[in-house]
C-alpha cells in the first residue's frame, strides 16, 4: 500500500487496517508536509509495521511519489499494489474485503489496469470537499485503487506534470481508456473520505489550491481537449475529444520509467514547474513567498509587509502555522486594505494599518512619511519585513533598524534598476523570480542611497 501524507492525523488509516486478517501488508509511506509532530507520528507508525518510510519533508507532487511508490512495490514483488489516500478510513472488515476482491479480480482478469472501491463521501459540502457527492456512495478512483502490471505494461506511470494535486488519476484512466486496459471496481461501500481533508485543514494549502488547480486543468484541457467526467464508472463521458496527447499522433500513451521527470519533452511538458519539485511553481508569487518564508523564516515571531495583498494571505498562514504573536500589515489603500483583512480568518495576530502615502518617491525622499516611519514607532524589531508596497526604498533603509539581528527582508518585483542599490544596503542571501532575501550587513550599515558604499 503506498500512502502519501501531508498534514492530517495518519493514525485512523492505518488503524482501520488491521494485520491479523490474512495479507501481509507492506506499506510505502511519503511523507510531504514540514510538520514535526506528523514526522513524530509517522515515525512512531512506521517503526511498526512492515514500511519503507519516505520523510523528504516537501511536496514534491502526488504522481512523483505514486510513480516511486509503484516501482518500489514492482521491485519488491507484491501480489497487488494499492494507492491510498491518508483521507480514508476502512470499514471494520473493509479492507481485507477490498484485498480480497482486488486479489480475484487479479486472477480473473490479469491483463487489469486498475481496481477501485466505491466509497461514502464525508468532509464538506463545498468545492474543496465532496461537492454533491456529499454524504452520498460514490466512486473513489484514484483515491483508493490498486494499479495492475497490465496498466505499466501499456501506458506505463502517471504524468508528473500535474502538481502537486488533481488531475493526474484523470489522466491516467483516460490512457487506460483510450488503450483498452479494463479498469474494474468493487461496488461494495467499504470505506468512508473525508475528502479535500488536506487542502481544508490547511490554510496556506487552501489559498494555493485555486491557482495550482486551474493550472493542472489547464493542461488537462491542452493534453485532452477537454475534461473528463466524474460520474464514476457508469457516470456520463468526459469531453475529451483528442485520441493522442496533445492531439499529436507522433505522441503514445505510453510514459516508461525513463521518461517520468520528463514525459513530452519541452514542446509539451509544463513550463511552470521549474522548481515543483521543491514545492514552488514557476511564475507564482504567492508560490514562491510561501517557500521562501518556509525556508529562511522558521520560527520567527514577528514580522512586517508593506503592501497587502495576495502576499497577506500567505504571510498570515505562515504566521499561524509559526505560533507568530505579530503580522502587522500596512497599506495605503483602505477599501483594498479592509477587502483583504476580511477575506482571512480573525487572528488575534494580524494587525492591519491604514496610512496614506503620496506616490512613488525617487530614492532619498523624507523617511519621515507616516507610511514608511509607522513601525518605528512601536518600539519592537521584526523577523520578517516584506516590502511590496509604496516608498520601496525608503522603506527597504528603514528595515535595516527595524530588523533582528537574524531576520530578513523580502523584497518584491526587485527587477528595476532603480533597485540595484538594495546589494549595498543588504548581504543577498537568495533571489527567486520575483523577490530578493537579503539580510543586515554591519559593514554596511551607514550606507544610505546617494552616498558612496562603504569599502
């Protein structure tokens, strides 16, 4: 059984399958999320049962991990391999039902490509939910299935340019479909899903899931032509209407093992997922805040932006994840400022600041606007300062007071050459796409724009 786990409890899974019923049961764990109590968990589960434990701690996609899953268990020589969502939980006997019946159909149809459970559908009503499944039986598909020699005989492993969610069990039942493997499934409800459990407990997770769904529907519809219906097995047709990928028959179904970190090469393959394998899509702000903040800020306390936005979002989840006491958000625009503040949950964290600002300044403009000063005034230092607003520079020479000794500065849409001068008022830690980290330097701590950098 290979499982992928991100943030939620683990346990209710793994009891639900109990290993006195006749299978010997091998799981592949992966482990996706940063959480230390989790990696405490599955370390204590994993230590014992028979696992080959995967803690690389980033979400490096559903479909990298399934397809290492799948040969894992291949090389190993399983009878049958199952892919299951940590969102699941068996009914008493449900399990050893569902293997028993995966194990029949494996001697009655050996060529099979894949074998799903039918499944009550629990969680939420909404869209990042069950939907109108809703407390109704309903096919699970790639939630719970096993995957058959016959599936990597004709069209081989899932397409990893669907990240890091959604998507990729779609596709790969429609090359079944189009290839001819059956694809079977077990009528009998043995199993509960709570479903979207990760994406909904999950704050950051929840603001991303819009922009990296739409991205992966995307390039279903560019793959397929259309989208694939999710009546179940004898639901209504999806509307895909391209027989070959990318409508292109010089391009099989079929992705081998050689081929997985690069399926179609550049003509086809996703453009945006430079960097998915970390945990960041390409061209992706909000994207790229979150994994900068998850990789230079653990810990931090407080911290400051200048320009609210998509970014506040982000930072506010990060600071709840964090146990932060401080996210003071300042802009100059206040219905932008109040449509943003109330768009999140009520932190008593979050501290939000309406202050007027004329326009951009040119560089040594009076540090004294109430804009760029307002945090001066509090009397504290900050472990984090976002700059994404107005007076940019101004505010980027004041962030050196306002700094801990170990904090940093996010500096957004760096870009410009009137920005150059940031390297001589900072020590460059990292520069993404859209913004530089750069820490305090003491060597240049007199150094102000318009003045010659200290030697």
């Amino acid at each position: 059984m290979v499982v992928i786990s991100y943030n939620a409890d683990p346990e209710p899974l793994f009891r639900s399958i109990p290993l006195v019923e006749g299978h010997d049961v091998r799981f592949y764990v992966f482990l996706h999320g940063q959480d230390g109590a989790l990696r405490t968990r599955l370390e204590t589960i994993t230590s014992a049962i028979d696992c080959r434990y995967f803690p690389y701690g980033t979400n490096r996609g559903v479909a990298r991990s399934w397809n290492e899953g799948l040969l894992a268990s291949f090389n190993d020589g399983n009878e049958a391999t199952l892919l299951v969502n940590d969102d699941i939980y068996f009914y008493e006997g449900g399990f050893s039902a569902f293997a028993n019946f995966v194990l029949s159909e494996t001697r009655r149809v050996p060529e099979f490509g894949v074998v799903s459970a039918f499944g009550l559908e629990t969680g939420a009503a909404n869209a990042i939910g069950a939907g109108k499944f809703y407390q109704r039986p309903h096919w699970q598909g790639g939630a719970c299935m096993a995957v058959g020699r016959g599936a990597i005989e004709r069209i081989g492993y899932f397409d990893q340019n669907f990240w890091p969610a959604y998507f990729e069990d779609a596709d790969y039942f429609h090359r079944l479909e189009l290839q001819h493997v059956p694809m079977l499934w077990d009528e009998r409800i043995l199993l509960e899903h709570n479903r979207s459990r990760t994406v909904r407990t999950d704050f950051l997770l929840g603001r991303l899931h819009r922009e990296r769904n739409r991205r992966n529907e995307q390039y279903y519809i560019r793959k397929w032509g259309g989208l694939r219906g999710w009546g179940g097995p004898d639901g209504p047709p999806g509307q895909e209407i391209f027989t070959y990928p990318f409508n292109d028959p010089s391009v099989g179904c079929m992705i081998p093992l050689t081929a997985v970190e690069a399926p179609y090469g550049p003509k086809y393959d996703r453009r945006d997922l430079a960097r998915s394998a970390a945990g960041v899509l390409g061209n992706s702000p909000p994207e790229e805040l979150l994994w900068l903040l998850s990789k230079h800020a653990g810990g931090a306390r407080r911290l400051l932006e200048w320009g609210a936005g998509e970014n506040t979002a982000i930072m506010a989840g990060f600071a709840y994840a964090q146990g932060s006491e401080l996210l003071l958000s300042i802009d100059h625009r206040a219905v932008h400022l109040r449509t943003v503040i109330e768009q999140l949950p009520r932190y008593p964290f979050l501290h939000a600041r309406f202050i007027d600002a004329e326009e951009l300044s040119e560089t040594g403009s009076d540090l004294d606007s109430a804009y760029v000063a307002y945090p001066a005034l509090l009397g504290i230092r900050f472990d984090v300062v976002v700059i994404a607003g107005r007076w940019r520079m101004e505010c980027a020479v004041l962030a050196r007071k306002l700094l801990e000794p170990d904090g940093f500065v996010l500096f957004q849409d760096w870009k410009h050459r009137r920005y150059e001068v940031l390297r001589e008022l900072f020590r460059l830690v990292e520069e993404s796409d859209e913004f530089l980290v750069m820490r305090c330097d003491p060597a240049k701590a007199g150094f102000l724009p318009g003045k010659e950098a200290p030697p």
